[in-house]
C-alpha cells in the first residue's frame, strides 16, 4: 500500500485502519486463489503483523476464508457480494448491452465497457463471440490505461487538470518506459481530436487491436469508456480506423441518446451542464 498523501494523512475523516483492510482485499486478483500473509504483505507493502490482524478481522467478518492446511486465505462469498452489488446497479451497463451485443454482431469484435480503477480500466460490461476467442476479458478483468484504446479514450475525455494529474501518477509508475508510452498517448490524443476515437495496435498485447471511445454523462458520472477489440489478424490497423472506431463511435452516440450523455472528445462543451434528474438519470445511477 502506497504512504497516504499528505493531504490525506492530514484529513481527520480519513480511516487508514479501514483503507488498509480494503488493501488486502484488493491484493487479491482474479487468477490468485489462495494468498498467505507474506505475499499479501509484499503486495500491499504493510508489516507482516499488520496484515497478519488485518486478515483476522477480515476472516472475522466473513471477507475473507481461511484455509488452515496451506496457511493461506481467499476471498469470501461476502466480499464477492460487494463487486456484484456495484455491478448490477451500475445503470450504463445494463443500458448498453444491446448496443454492444449489435456491434459485436456486426463486427466480430468483443465490445466493453469500463471505468477507472486507479491506473487501470476495469471491465463492468463484456460482449463477445466465439470469434473474439483470443481476447479473453471478462467483467471484473482490468486493462492498463496507458496503453489500451479504452484507457487512452478515458484519458482524452478528462478534465485538463485531471489528465495532468494522472499523467503524472503513469509517469511515476512506469519510470524508463514512460517515454515510449507517453508517444502512443500523445498520438491517441490527436486521433481522438481528428476522428473521435482512439487505437491500441499490439501496444498493450501484441496480438490484440482495438479502438476505444469514452462517454461522460450529463448528471457528472464518469468518464466511461468503450472498446471493441480483437485478435490482430481479424482487426487490421487500417480497420480500425476505417470501420471498426467509426461504428463505435456511431454505438456511442446511439447510447448517449438514450441515456442522455454527452459523448467524448467532446467534455469541455458541455462541463458545466447538469441534467435535472429525470427518469433517465436515475436508471442510469441504478435508482429505482
């Protein structure tokens, strides 16, 4: 777990005993199974007899199960609880399925949609098709953003202010790689402003292209961003550019008018603007 920042350290409200037990939930991925103290210390970066009472409590209180032959734990029904209630009432999600399903029809690709998770998009919403096979993500799977065209999209649709803050955080955690990386964004950032949408060509995995497009709602939610993806032989570069971006975006906009968004590259036209609550901002934020 990284030092709290000052300005957080400092806040009264702020329970860094509660921010250390979601930590270790959060050591947890998808592919780990059981994890011991030891390595959860390791990826949480706390003391061993920190984590050590953390994992007690956890176990204590039905998040996490102990398995006493291996002296390790995993993730309880209860803490997978809390990822399904946060999925099922994420509104956009349910809303776009049947515009993903169709462009997922119509293209072959897998079609997602995501949201921010630190330096990294995660899925809420997957479409695919037996021919996506080499594109194994599903809901819960997480994408980096610096190098994906769902995380480059997110990025362009940011506020000035909070692009330059992440921009920072990605310098900071990708060190001599940075440069490099820094290009394929900067050259995401000028597609986006010229056709509304941005590519990933084997930059993120070598065999898989997508294109991506971020959506910011009008109530203040998001940015969200959309993706559809494929192996790379079947998503050629001039593909995605010439198809496969041009009807995501097209989806994008069909989506936005049903849910009364405001789709990205477009945030600075329409920052200031908020809905009046109406029905469909409710059933997007999964208020009844």
């Amino acid at each position: 777990m990284k030092r709290p920042p000052k300005k957080t350290a400092a806040d009264r409200s702020f329970v860094v005993a509660l921010a250390r037990g979601l930590e270790v939930l959060r050591a947890f991925g998808p592919n780990d199974g059981l994890l011991g103290n030891q390595e959860l210390a390791a990826r949480t970066k706390l003391p061993k007899p920190t984590i050590s009472r953390l994992t007690y409590t956890l176990t204590k209180l039905g998040y996490l199960t102990q398995v006493p032959r291996f002296e390790k734990y995993q993730l309880a029904p209860a803490a997978m609880s809390l990822g399904y209630a946060a999925v099922a009432n994420l509104g956009l999600r349910h809303l776009s399925q049947p515009f993903r399903d169709e462009l997922m029809q119509q293209t072959g690709g897998a079609v997602a949609v995501g949201a921010r998770d630190r330096l990294s998009m995660i899925y809420v919403g997957q479409a695919r098709s037996s021919l996506t096979v080499g594109v194994q993500l599903d809901v819960g799977s997480r994408i980096p953003i610096a190098t994906t065209a769902m995380g480059r999209a997110y990025l362009c649709a940011l506020q000035s202010d909070e692009r330059a803050a992440l921009m920072r955080e990605m310098r900071e955690h990708y060190g001599s790689r940075w440069p490099r990386i820094k290009e394929g964004i900067e050259r995401s950032e000028e597609m986006v402003a010229k056709r509304g949408f941005a590519i990933s060509v084997g930059e993120w995995q070598d065999d898989v292209h997508a294109a991506g497009v971020a959506m910011t709602l009008n109530d203040g939610t998001g940015p969200y961003a959309f993706n559809c993806g494929a192996p790379a032989f079947r998503f050629t570069e001039e593909r995605l550019i010439n198809d496969i971006g041009p009807r995501l975006v097209a989806m994008v906009r069909k989506i936005e008018a049903a849910l009364g968004g405001v789709a990205a590259p477009q945030p600075r036209k329409s920052d200031n603007k908020r809905t009046k609550g109406g029905k469909v901002a409710r059933v997007v934020e999964g208020i009844r």
